[in-house]
C-alpha cells in the first residue's frame, strides 16, 4: 500500500495550528479513531472557532478540512446488502456530527422514534 505524506501550509498561524493539533491529537493517529467519546472530543475541538458542514465534516479554525466518521460507518457501507448500505450511505445527508445511533437506525431500516 502507498504511503501518503501529507504537508500542511500555514502562511500565518502555523505555530498555533501546531499547537492546537498536537494537543488534540497527542500520541494517537489521526485515522481510525474508534472510540465514540474520542470522536465527540475531536469533533468540538476541531470544530471550534471553525465551521461545520454535513456529513461528519468540518472546517477548523485555521480552514483545514476534516471529517469525523465512525469506524461503523465503514463497516455499514461496505455491507453486502445494497439496501442497507444504500440506506446507511443517505443518513449522513441529514447530519452535521455523525450519530452512530442513527446511523444504525437507517442501516437496520429502523424509523426514526
């Protein structure tokens, strides 16, 4: 698998955007993080000062764009029943910080309460 190395420019800011990533971020990678509560953490601090979108998407403080996406989402879209998946892949249509819950509801084809 080809390894991608990303680089970030920052005309201005950089040392606050340094700071700000490796106190959110720590000791851990950025993808893959499973952990519900770690995605709810990552999702205010990133989006602070920034602006959020649909689709689990964001724009931090500093414009760079990032998409929070639990790892069963994933999972979900990757099923092999297409209606399922096709259901599981509108949900995040009508999100802006993806809802595990539901997403569950729509790939089980469950209404919502």
């Amino acid at each position: 698998m080809q390894k991608i190395t990303p680089c970030l420019w920052f005309n201005d800011d950089a040392e606050d955007a340094v700071n700000l990533y490796t106190a959110i971020f720590k000791n851990s990678r950025i993808n893959h993080i499973a952990r519900m509560a770690r995605r709810a953490h990552l999702w205010k601090k990133l989006s602070a000062g920034g602006q959020k979108s649909q689709c689990g998407w964001l724009k931090d403080k500093f414009g760079l764009s990032w998409q929070i996406v639990p790892n069963e989402l994933v999972e979900m879209l990757q099923d092999k029943d297409a209606e399922k998946s096709q259901r599981v892949m509108q949900a995040p249509l009508q999100m802006t910080k993806l809802d595990s819950a539901a997403l569950r509801r729509a790939f089980d084809g469950e209404q919502k309460a």
